[in-house]
C-alpha cells in the first residue's frame, strides 16, 4: 500500500475511539452535554432553513459604515494595542463604555467592579468555576438559559429549578425550597436568574419580587446571580430595576453584598465581538480575576478597541434604538401569526421584551421529535428540554422572532402549525379524542400560571394577537 492509500484510509469508528481514550477522561466529563442551540447552528446556518431557534441578534442593522469609522480609528492610533495582550480585567475605555450601559439602566458601578468577559458565556463559567464544587446546589428558574444548564452540569451541580408564572421566579416558592434544603444541610451556592425578559420564557420578575428576592439574598446571606442580556430590549411597559440597582440604590457607597451582574454586548452591539463583563462584590471578583488568567489570559484587545472606538464616534443608543424598533415589529409579526395559525390547544407567552416567546403544547407531543420533523420542512426552534436538568420542557420550545424578517416569521410559524396539526391529527386517530387536550393534560407549569394573566383581548380586524389560557 503506497502512504497515498494510508492516506485515504477511513477513519475508525467513534466507538473505538471513544474506548481507547475513556479512561483518560475526568469524572466530570460524564456529566458534560452539548447546548441544544450550539447542536443547532450548523443546521440553522443552511440558507434553505428558516431559523426561530437561535437567540441571534440581527447583525445586517449594523451600518458597514459605522464598523468602517471604527476600525479606521483602530488604525489610525492603535494599531499596535489593539494587536497585543491585555489586561486581565478588561481595558480601562471598554470598562468605562459598560459603566454608560449599566447606568441606561439606572445601575450605578464602578469601573475597579467590574471584569470585562469573552462574552456573557465565560462570566457564567469564571463564577461556576469560582463557587462550585461537585454535588454543590445551583439554583435555577424553570425553565432557564439553555446554555446555563450544560455549564452548570461541567461542574458537577445539582441544579434546582423554580416554577415561573407571568411575574417570573415564585420567590414563595424559593422560599420554599431554600428551608427544605437548610433542613437537609445543604445550602445553594447561588440563585441564578434573568430576571427581564427572561430567555426562555420572555416574562420579566415583577418589582414587588425583585425587592424579595435581594431580601432573602441577604437575610440568608446568599448569592444571586443576576443575567441581563436583553434589559435594553423593552417594547413595551414600564422599566424594571436591576437586583443590582435595589441592592446599591442610588447614592449608596455600598459596593453590594451578594448580587453578582453579568451583562453583554452581544444583543445591544454584536456577538461576534465576544465582549460581556462580570460586576461582583470585590472579594469574589478577585477571585473571578484569577479564573480568567487560567481560561484565556485577557479578552481580545482587538474587540475591545473596536468597542471603545465605536463608542467614541457616535451614540451607540441609536443602534440600540433601531434594533429595538425592529425587534418589536418582529414580535409583532410572530405572536400574530401563532393566534393566526396554531391550533387550540397551543398556549404561549407574550414577552414586553427581549428575544423569545416560549410555546407550550398538549403533554404527549414531543418536541425534539418534533423539531426532527420540522427540519424537513425547512424551519427550526429549540426544543423545550434544554431549558431544564431533569427532562421536563418536552412539550415546549423557545422561538426566537430578532433573526429573520417578519414574512419569513410568518412562514416559520405557518410550518410548525402544520406539523403540531399533523401531530394532533395522529393521537387523536390513536387514541379517539379529537379536538381538545385530554383532560389529564397539564401542559407545562410556566403556561399553566402564565396563560390566565397574559391572556389578551382580540384585537379588531388581522392577526389578533394573544397568548391562549390553558
């Protein structure tokens, strides 16, 4: 045989290699899953594919002109900087850019508190690297983030999730479950929430329970994790504070206790740029410091000069702006075209803001078998299961409305409607029961709480837009 011929041989099957190398890998590793939007993309990618599942920010608003002045600003003065390493906690200007950001938000922070991160990803990650050890307790909404739940499993937590309803986490319910586990002398290292427009379910924490849960963070002397990706991306109703602001009201010289905030770029400037950032009470935000020096020394000094410049050429609101206005027609289009097109029996949220809207359907529809069916019509969402760590969320998905145009929204949705018809169709051939959902059917705990309060009235003439009461 020549080399060319070895060359050519077909690799050895998976299985083979998987064997030769299992006793290598960490205990952890058994525990470690893919996120079911990462499994996604590659297929998502496909230009014949309409894609409802990826939380993607419409990059094609961003004026090429803008990117241009930016990095010819770059070019101009800091060619070389922007070439180099940097610091670990991030570059004195991008620090500054994100104290603007917080403070659109009335959240007062000081630059020395807060660490700029390779996007809100690595801040989730440095904070479980920071806190957990194996078998400690995590404390989650139900559902939550679907890439929070693969970080939370790399590090061998147990995670507990807390019903939501329309006004987000039940804080009674927390309370709950914080006696019972003090009870059994355990206590959760952090209570990780997204309090506005929630991803997956787009609801938003209700003030009064705002105000509770930093309550019960100090009377118990516990960490929340506070995410807001998308607090900017407000359609409609009136602004809500960050935990962060009500822990450090404005004025206070208090640095804040227990909340720890991770913020990002990537839904108000871009994703491609990796930028997030990480405010946490000093102690712990040394110690993140130290977290990042061994995962990958400094975020790029390259997208942190173009942050900096883009934002000392223009008003980087005005983008956020015209994204915000975008986003809004988008939801528009998608909430009516589910009233126009899904059956009866489908319930879901009507988010004020953010990415997503989350769909419930009858118990015995599942929808990763669904989502293989709805990719051979072209179209995609993320099955409800990846927001959740033990198997609920099979009867739901998360639909993304931000990364396509409304008619192909209103397509999208007319495919999936076919689908969960078709599906409806079959159980009630098998089983006689047409029409409505057995009776038994208790649908998902979210939809449950959440259809009686956001159920909305028609609207006269096209598409009345509603969520259904389940």
């Amino acid at each position: 045989m020549s080399f060319g011929d070895e060359r050519r041989r077909p690799p050895r099957p998976a299985a083979h290699e998987l064997e030769r190398y299992s006793a290598l890998f960490a205990t952890r590793t058994g525990r470690m899953r893919s996120s079911v939007m990462r499994d996604l993309m590659a297929v998502t990618d496909r230009l014949d594919i309409i894609s409802l599942a990826g939380g993607l920010p419409d990059t094609s608003l961003f004026e090429p002109r803008l990117f241009t002045a930016a990095m010819e600003r770059i070019a101009d003065g800091a060619t070389a900087a922007a070439l180099q390493y940097g610091p670990t906690d991030g570059l004195q200007p991008v620090k500054e850019c994100i104290v603007q950001i917080m403070a659109e938000e009335d959240t007062r922070v000081a630059a020395d508190e807060l660490i700029v991160t390779t996007g809100g990803q690595q801040a989730i990650d440095l904070v479980c690297k920071t806190l957990l050890d194996p078998g400690d307790v995590v404390i989650a909404e139900g559902p939550t983030y679907p890439g929070a739940v693969p970080t939370f499993c790399a590090y061998e937590a147990q995670v507990v999730q807390i019903e939501m309803d329309a006004d987000g986490m039940q804080i009674d319910l927390l309370e709950r479950t914080l006696d019972q586990l003090a009870a059994e002398g355990r206590r959760p290292k952090f209570i990780y929430t997204i309090p506005t427009f929630q991803n997956p379910a787009g609801v938003s924490m209700s003030l009064a329970r705002r105000r509770r849960l930093v309550e019960v963070a100090r009377e118990r002397e516990l960490l929340v994790l506070e995410d807001n990706p998308y607090g900017l991306l407000r359609y409609e109703g009136d602004a809500l504070p960050t935990l962060r602001s009500l822990e450090v009201p404005r004025g206070s010289r208090d640095g804040g206790e227990f909340v720890i905030y991770v913020g990002t770029m990537s839904k108000i400037l871009s994703a491609g740029i990796r930028i997030g950032w990480v405010v946490a009470p000093r102690p712990v935000l040394a110690k993140l410091n130290l977290g990042k020096v061994s995962s990958d020394l400094c975020s790029s000094s390259l997208t942190q000069h173009f942050v900096a410049a883009y934002f000392a050429n223009g008003d980087w609101r005005e983008y956020v702006n015209a994204a915000r206005e975008t986003y809004h027609v988008r939801r528009d289009a998608m909430l009516d075209a589910l009233a126009e097109f899904m059956p009866a029996q489908a319930r879901w949220t009507h988010p004020h803001g953010g990415l997503f809207v989350w769909l419930t359907l009858p118990d015995y529809i599942d929808t990763t078998d669904l989502l293989a069916r709805a990719l051979r019509e072209h179209v995609a969402f993320v099955p409800g299961e990846g927001a959740y760590d033990d198997g609920r969320g099979h009867n739901a998905m998360r639909l993304n409305f931000s990364s396509v145009p409304e008619e192909q929204i209103r397509e999208g949705i007319r495919r999936i409607a076919k689908i969960v018809d078709e599906q409806l169709a079959l159980y009630g051939s098998l089983t006689g029961r047409h029409g409505a959902a057995p009776a038994d059917d208790a649908a998902n705990e979210l939809t449950e709480e959440l259809a009686p309060v956001l159920e909305l009235p028609r609207r006269s003439g096209e598409g009345a837009r509603r969520s259904r009461p389940a």
